[in-house]
C-alpha cells in the first residue's frame, strides 16, 4: 500500500510556553494528519536534547525529553497551578524555540509538581518496568546536578570509574534527587503514551529517529565504557565525523565516540538491541541514522579539531543487521541512507530489506542523472522533498544556480499558477516510492527561517523552529487530501 506523512518535531509545535509539546497543540496535529489523509508523522528523537540544543547529542538513548512535557497537562491533574506559571518568561518568539529558557524554567516547575505528586504506587511500578536503564540515569543526572554539570569523565576518581562504595554511597546521599528524575521520566511517558495511542487509534503510525552514535558525556558511555573505543583512562582514541564533501572542505567533526563492535558481536550486539527494542515501543517506525556507518565508519584521532585526517573502518555489516532481524523480527526500519554512498553501503541497504531515502532536493544540482530524480526509484523507498538536515523547498528555488531551478522546472513541469514548491510536492507524491513525506514547513512555503538544522554548525537556528498558531487549517488539510487521494497514497 501506497502511504504518505509529514515530517514534523514536536518542538516545532505552537504553544504558549516557549516550545511545542506533548498537549493539546500535539493531538490537534493528529487530527489534522487524519483530515489530510496522511498515515505517518515522522518527528525527530525524543531523547533529552545535548550539545547545541540537539536531539541527536543527547544524554540517554532511553529517557525522554523533559522540554516536551506539557505544563497544562500537569495543571489538569492538579500537579500544577495558573499561579505556579504566572510571570515566567517564555521568551518573546513566535517561531524560535529559546532553549535556555527551557533550560531555566522547566525544571523548577517539575520540581513543584513533584513536590505535590502523591501516586508514589504507579511511580514504583513504573520504576520497576524500567530498572534496566532508570536508575542509572536518574543518578547520573543527579550527580550533574550536585557537580555543576560537570561530564562524568571530569568526576572524581570514585564515580568516574563507578567504584561500587561510590556508587552506593551517592545513591543514598541523593535519594530525593534521584527519585525526582524518575518522577520526570514517569511523567513524560505517561504523556508519550497517551498521544501515541491516539495517533494509533487515528490510524496515524508514528516515524523516530534512533541516531547511530551517543555522545561522551552521556549515560551509555559512563555505564558502558567497554563497548566503546576508550583507553584506560576512559579517553577516546578516536571520534565519529564524515570526510570532506562538495559542503565541508575539512569534513563535519561529530565527536561522538566510536564503538567496538567486535566486542558488542561477541553478546549478539546486547547494548544495540536492547536500545531498539526500546525505540520501537516509543515509535511504530525507526529510522535508522546514518545507515552507511554500519558498513563502514569515518574515524577521526582524538583531538582533531578537523575531520579530514580520518580513515574508513569496516563496520559490522550484515552480521549487525542479521542479529537484529534475528531478535527483533517485528521492527519496522527506514535505512537513512545519505551521505557518500559506496556499493558496499547500497549492498548492505539491499541485502537488509529496509527502504532507503530519496531526496529530491538532492536530485537537480547537476545536470549529470542523479540517483534522486524519481525515474531512478523503486517501490522500496521513502521519497522526501527534504528532511530536517536540508534547506526547505522554497529556501533551495531561493539559493539555488539559474540553471539548476531551469532544469527542476523542466524534469517536475514547475508552473508559478501552482507554486513551484507544490509542484515538487506532487513529484513527491507522484512517484513510485511506497512512503512520500514532507517536510511541514514545505507544506507552508516556508524559506530559509523555517530550516531545522544546519549540518556541521552550531548556531542558535538550530532545532528552534516553531510553527505559528493555526498553521494546520481546514483549506491546508484539504488541499493535501486532494493530491494525497489523486497519487493512490489514501483512501477518498
């Protein structure tokens, strides 16, 4: 069956406390994919957000996002009150998501929620549901929060190495502190939940991100310092990142340590199922980050302050993709497959089953036949206009050479009465692929302000976009139905 979706973050949301959340705004949204006839909502991690405000840095593949946690929610069950909010500043944009006002105001009004919290039964219960990864986490944020931030590899000796003493002895000192984080995490997933079931009942099935890599300061790394390329003093000996391309002379420097994967194959790669088999509760669909790293991956020395001194190492491959077929049959899996494509990364892609991406803003800026123009699909794929990495449509006809939006105009018969962006939307829509998603800030003809993220920077654009009030109308959700009925991709 033919289906389509819109890739939209939660964040991106409106509403009236700084950022988008798990509330009202967010089931509306369900409604109005229900209206337009779409049957996917593609949102990015759900993970607490990192390094530059990103998603894909953050502290824990398991924990969610405490931004995300809806405030009137809270107010509904009497956790909080009109006047706990009054006066708290939430910043003064519409469209831009302040993250260190997040940072400065979430966690204090948690905090009074948690003080008139009572149901500590359902609390224990779902303490106990989630022993494996909890526990760890709320103690690792626990001791941030005594240490002043600090990174676990700048702790003392004790706790950096996880002596057992030190280890026992913080978690008693931080009794209160530790059952607070475990108190957020309920609340988050209490709200999750709930907006995943009703995006279910609606016959919405939702689309996550698991990103490939962790980053060093976070849980994974401190609790699980042997399945990553660390010497004894629990340093890095070498760093993700991307060699150099068309976009970056000196390549993207990530940062993120690398795994052994020779000691994650001799468990049947435990850490990595046992991390998607919890992504594929949260999610109905995972999209698997930065696919090419699982046959070959860029290592940088550490230290590099660029990328273009690393080297390519064999992955895990197919013996990787096997154990996970193997174990968790169920999974339904989108191979992010973009980047420097060898025929061993389109071979693993096969070979696996997944679909692959298609970007068709990839496909005209050379004349030369593109692997992303549409008569280059098959059925087993997902065509997108663009994703959260990417320029927005309009922000590309905008930048783009003379020749390049000639020849889009040409391959897709782009016409001004239509609107150039719509008419990439339908050749979207039009192709073979069996899921075509777009981006919701192409939906709204939205330029360069409404991009998501800008790959290899840290800049306060980031991840900060935010619709306005009343963007998902009734004349929006009945346009998209019409082409979404007219390409096969729903029922009228």
């Amino acid at each position: 069956m033919r289906e389509s979706g819109i890739l939209m973050h939660i964040t991106s949301l409106p509403g009236p406390y700084g950022i988008g959340s798990m509330g009202k705004a967010a089931f509306e949204f369900v409604d109005f994919l229900k209206q337009a006839g779409q049957s996917r909502w593609q949102i990015l991690p759900l993970s607490p957000t990192g390094y530059g405000d990103s998603p894909y840095q953050s502290c824990s593949t398991f924990a969610g996002n405490h931004y995300l946690i809806d405030l009137d929610l809270l107010i509904e069950e009497g956790l909080l009150t009109a006047d706990d909010l009054e006066g708290v500043y939430w910043g003064d944009s519409e469209t831009k998501v302040d993250y260190g006002i997040q940072y400065n105001n979430r966690l204090n009004l948690l905090r009074t929620a948690y003080s008139r919290f009572a149901d500590q039964e359902k609390l224990d219960t779902f303490c106990r549901g989630n022993s494996d990864w909890l526990p760890d986490f709320a103690l690792f944020m626990a001791l941030k929060d005594k240490l002043g931030g600090q990174p676990w590899y700048q702790w003392e000796q004790g706790l950096k190495f996880r002596q057992p003493d030190a280890i026992w002895q913080a978690r008693q000192e931080l009794k209160d502190q530790i059952r607070f984080y475990s108190f957020v995490q309920y609340v988050f997933f209490k709200q999750w939940n709930a907006l995943h079931a009703y995006a279910n009942k609606n016959g919405i099935r939702i689309i996550g991100d698991v990103p490939i890599y962790v980053p060093y300061d976070s849980v994974e790394t401190w609790t699980a310092s042997e399945l990553f390329q660390m010497n004894a003093d629990l340093e890095p000996t070498a760093v993700a990142g991307c060699p150099p391309d068309a976009f970056s002379d000196d390549g993207q420097l990530w940062g993120n340590p690398l795994y052994r994967w020779d000691v994650m194959a001799k468990d049947d790669y435990n850490w990595w199922i046992r991390r998607l088999a919890a992504a594929g509760k949260l999610y109905d669909v995972i999209r698997l980050d930065h696919f090419r790293g699982f046959e070959s991956y860029w290592a940088v020395p550490y230290g590099d302050t660029v990328a273009k001194n690393g080297k390519w190492i064999k992955g895990p491959d197919m013996d990787f993709i096997n154990a996970v077929k193997r174990q968790l049959p169920d999974l339904d899996m989108i191979a992010e497959d973009l980047g420097l494509l060898t025929q061993e990364v389109l071979d693993l892609r096969d070979n696996s089953g997944f679909p692959g991406m298609k970007v068709l803003g990839f496909a005209f800026d050379s004349r030369d036949p593109s692997e992303y123009l549409p008569y280059q699909f098959d059925f087993n794929c997902v065509c997108y206009t663009g994703t959260h990495d990417n320029m927005t449509t309009r922000q590309w006809f905008d930048t783009a050479s003379e020749d390049a939006v000639a020849y889009a105009k040409e391959y897709m018969t782009l016409t001004e009465e239509e609107g150039l962006v719509w008419g990439v939307i339908r050749t979207a829509m039009s192709s073979v692929a069996k899921l075509c998603v777009i981006q919701m800030q192409d939906y709204l003809d939205l330029g360069e302000e409404a991009r998501m993220n800008f790959p290899g920077t840290l800049t306060s654009a980031n991840w900060t976009w935010r619709a306005k009030a009343g963007f998902a109308d009734q004349a929006l959700a009945k346009r998209i139905r019409r082409m979404t009925v007219l390409y096969g991709r729903t029922e009228k």
